[in-house]
C-alpha cells in the first residue's frame, strides 16, 4: 500500500480535532492508517498497538525506525472519539477511496439503485 499509494493521510486534515497548545503527540496520519487497518483485520485497540511494535510490515507502511517501541493503545480510543466528537469519522474511508479512485484501482461506479419487486 505504502509503495502504491504513498501517504493517504496528512496530520492537516486533523488539525482542527487536536489543540495548538502543548507537546505534540503522535502523528495523527498514523493513527488513521492504524485505524484502517485496525479494522481491516478485526483488531482490538492492544492488538492493533502490538502489531505497530512487533510487525516489520506495519512499521514500513507507517514510516517507522525498526526500533521504534510504538504507543499505548489507549491513543487509539482517543483517536476515534475526536473523529466522532469532530463529525469528521468518514474522513478515513473518503480519504482512502479518493486514493483508489485516483490510482484507478477501484472502479467509479454510477448511483446504486434498489431493485423493484414489482414486475
């Protein structure tokens, strides 16, 4: 995916869920790429943290040293609930299938319709 698509996300399109003030926390493109994958694979939150610490392949995908000791899963609740508390969850999905769209590796297909029962 890395290789393919590049960076889907930017700490930019977060901005406004995070405060200017104080120490910068983790990369917030990260955290959406996580929370992809995440769910692409059924993992909970310390699943999820684990694979960034033990996994060569996620720590590609996220631009991560190899020694990098990763993050505490709770940063990952905290994610999702400013996606929610920002109305912007949908953000992630958007973001991922402009991508695919872009680097036609999914179809753009017209209006789905409902089939009528009625003949």
């Amino acid at each position: 995916m890395r290789d393919e698509i590049g960076t889907i996300y930017e700490d930019a399109a977060f901005a406004e869920l995070y405060s200017k003030e104080g120490q910068p926390g983790l990369a917030t493109w990260r955290l959406a790429l996580i929370t992809v994958l995440q769910f692409m694979e059924g993992l909970s939150d310390r699943q999820a943290a684990e694979m960034v610490r033990s996994r060569i392949d996620w720590k590609y995908l996220l631009g991560l040293e190899l020694r990098d000791s990763g993050f505490d899963y709770t940063a990952l609740c905290e994610f999702r609930g400013r996606l929610v508390k920002g109305s912007v969850e949908e953000l992630l999905l958007d973001r991922l299938l402009e991508q695919l769209r872009e680097r036609k590796m999914i179809k753009v297909k017209g209006k789905q319709g409902v089939p009528s029962n009625a003949e």
